[in-house]
C-alpha cells in the first residue's frame, strides 16, 4: 500500500468520527509491531496538511521480559530469553527521529509481576489493563490529551467476533472513547485500514518492526478468532467487508455519530480493490 492510500484512509476516519480536533497533543501507543508503526506514519504525515493543527509523541510500554530470572524464562519458552535481549528499540528511536516525532520508552515490571509474581497462566487481559495505565499515566505527564491506539479493521471485526463467541453480545470497540477516570481520549485512526494494507506498507517502506517477545504471543482467543476469520473469508469472499459493514452500520452502543461523508467511497473502494489474503 502507498503512503497517498494509507493518507486516505486514515483521514476518512478523522473526518467521519471526528477523532482530531485544533489543539490536540496525540500521543501513539508504539509496541514496536507493524501496526503501531503504520500508525506513526499516518498520522505523521497527515499532521502535514491536515486543517486543524496538532501535535505528535510516541510512547512505548516496555514490559521488562529482559528482568525475567532464566528459570521463569526457560519454562515459559525456551527462547523468551533471547527473544528479550533482541527486543531493540533503537530502530524505533531512529524512525522518530526521522520523522520528527518525540519519543518516550516508559520502562516497567509488567513481565515480572505477571509471569514471576502471579505466575498468571492467561495474561492477556491483566496485561492490557497494566500496559493502558502505565501508557495513560506517561501520555498525561506529556501533556497529551489522546491516545492513538493502532487497531485497523481486521480488529475491529474479530473483536466482534470474539465479543460473539465468548460472551454472546454483538460489541466491538469504538473510534473514539472518552476516559472519564483521565480525562483522556482514545481514538484509532485506522478503523478503515486492513492489515492485508497494513503488511503491504510495512514491507514497502521497510518499517524497523520489533519481535514481540511475549510468551504468549499467538496462542491467544485473539489468535484463533484471526484464523477463523481468515477461513471464513477464505470460503466466502467478501464476508470480512460484509461484517464490518455489519458493525460500523449497526448504531452500537457507545460509538460516536458518523458524518457519512465518506461511507459510499469507502464501500466501493472494499468491492473494487480489496487486497487479496492467504491462508
């Protein structure tokens, strides 16, 4: 996918909820993997020209696997020690420094408790609510007023998926949402984006992607439900663009008002170009 694509996209989605206001200081949410740097990208270079004037940083989460003891390591996977080493975040300080945008690594224990500490055996959910509070906690020392998480369509559709299967409602999370605790809001500008594009961009541009070196990484609900949708896609072409039409047409609680503006494009654009994705 060309950056003029991605450009595009992302301001779709701007425009349509309304994600960016004059005055904001955004701050992305960098694990170091290809969507969240796709994300520093767009929104990089829609800062350029975009009407209302905002500013950028970048903030990444370091979970500390490195602090792990080589017994913890060694039973959790017998690579999570080197995968840890490896885990170099220089590239990305690099790629700010291009692209002119202030960096912050926030270091903590988040390994260490869940893995040593409780020895939690899914991770996944206290994970993330650690990891989004320490991001809140640095955004709003940084004096930002969002968080720009990098979640493209492909999760969107399989949240919903997930939200089915497990808890038996149809929910997925939203464009923007307003922290009342914080003050703070979160905004994903990437809603209309697919990670097939996203893949694209990312080996186009040569993007510094991070190995994650989470034990756990692909051995998640999250991961299975990706493979379903991709069979499901795979046996009926077309049912990925007819489930998330599903879900940003279906007035879900907590989503904002959608402007249309840019809707019909959008649906021709899924039915002339989508890319096509293997198994």
């Amino acid at each position: 996918m060309k950056l003029q694509r991605l450009l595009s996209l992302t301001r779709q989605a701007v425009d349509d909820y309304r994600l960016i206001q004059s005055g904001d200081k955004i701050a992305i949410g960098i694990s170091g993997g290809k969507d969240s740097l796709t994300l520093l990208y767009a929104l990089q270079g829609l800062r350029r020209f975009y009407p209302e004037p905002f500013e950028l940083c970048a903030i990444t989460v370091d979970l500390g696997f490195q602090a792990l003891s080589p017994e913890v390591s060694n039973r959790l996977s017998p690579t999570l020690s080197s995968d840890a080493a490896a885990f170099d975040l220089k590239p990305v300080q690099e790629l700010c420094d291009e692209l002119n945008v202030p960096y912050t690594v926030v270091p903590t224990e988040i390994g260490k408790i869940l893995f040593e500490t409780r020895q939690e055996s899914n991770p996944c959910a206290l994970c993330a609510k650690m990891r989004k509070g320490a991001l809140n906690e640095a955004a709003l020392k940084l004096g930002c007023n969002k968080i720009a998480y990098a979640h493209h369509r492909d999760d969107l559709i399989d949240t919903m998926l997930l939200s089915l299967i497990y808890e038996g409602r149809f929910y997925s999370f939203s464009p923007k949402t307003h922290l009342d605790k914080t003050g703070l809001t979160l905004i994903r500008p990437l809603i209309y984006v697919q990670e097939a594009d996203v893949i694209g961009f990312k080996n186009k541009y040569h993007l510094p992607v991070c190995k994650n070196p989470c034990p756990v990484d692909g051995k998640t609900k999250r991961e299975y439900v990706k493979q379903l949708t991709r069979k499901l896609n795979h046996d009926s072409p077309g049912v990925k663009d007819r489930f998330f039409h599903a879900i940003i047409d279906g007035n879900n609680p907590g989503w904002p008002e959608r402007t249309d503006r840019h809707l019909k494009n959008l649906i021709h654009s899924d039915l002339s170009s989508s890319p096509k994705e293997e198994l």
